[in-house]
C-alpha cells in the first residue's frame, strides 16, 4: 500500500515488449496491483498522461523510448504541478556511473537499471512508495 493507505496508480511507458511484461507481471501478480497502465511509446505522451483517470503516484519512465526519451517526458511532467507529487522513476539498460548522476540532477526520483529483475524489483518499489530515493545498477 501507499503511504496514504490507498493502492497506487502507476503508469509505465516502455516500448520493450518482453520489459513490459516481466513488470506487469511482478506489479500485477506477484505483487497484486490493479491500478497500472502501460504505454508503449510515448506518442501523444501527455495528452495520453491527463487523459488517464487517475493521477498516477508512479511513472516508470524508458530512457530510451521514442519519439520522447525519458528526459523530455520528465521535462513534461514537471511542468505541470498535477504531477508534483508523483515519484518518477528512469528506467534503463545502457547506464553508467555518470548517466546517474545526470538522472538525478535533472529531478529524476530514482533508477531502476534493466532488465528488471523479481526478486528485487518488489523491494525497490516498496521503497519508491515509502518515499525513499531509489537508484539500482543490476
């Protein structure tokens, strides 16, 4: 649970099918969450974001995805103060050391390096819910 006491809604854009999948599963059975949406590209990204019913509490964002990388759809949603309180999390294969510190700077809440992995997956998300920064190399 969230620290409000309710399920969070968490939206994760990723254009790897088989990324996709290996989080659906680890959110929605292994870890029993209803509220996630997915999103394969991030055409459309913040028309398709404020079209959602919820606000979401999480973004897991693809560094990689087009036609906007993770940067810009972090540049999108900090300008907008609806998503102010959302923790929004990178997430990545080709990452190095300085690549962090990057991801950071611009406001990034954490990083979660793929391929996501079960076994440490839950853990790191319970984390991201308490509010705690979360930045996982595999």
């Amino acid at each position: 649970m969230y620290s409000n006491g309710k399920e969070p809604s968490i939206l994760y854009v990723e254009d790897d099918p088989m990324s996709r999948e290996v989080v659906e599963l680890i959110l929605r059975d292994l870890m029993g969450f209803k509220d996630v949406v997915y999103f394969s590209d991030s055409v459309n990204f913040m028309e398709r974001v404020t079209a959602l019913p919820k606000v979401p509490d999480v973004f897991f964002l693809d560094v990689q995805v087009q036609p906007y990388n993770g940067y810009e759809m972090l540049k999108m949603l900090h300008a907008d103060e609806t998503y102010k309180s959302s923790q929004i999390i990178a997430m990545t294969a080709s990452v190095m050391a300085t690549d962090v510190e990057q991801l950071r700077e611009v406001g990034f809440n954490g990083l979660i390096g793929k391929p996501v992995r079960q076994k440490i997956f839950p853990k790191l998300f319970e984390q991201i819910l308490a509010g705690e920064p979360v930045w996982f190399l595999p």
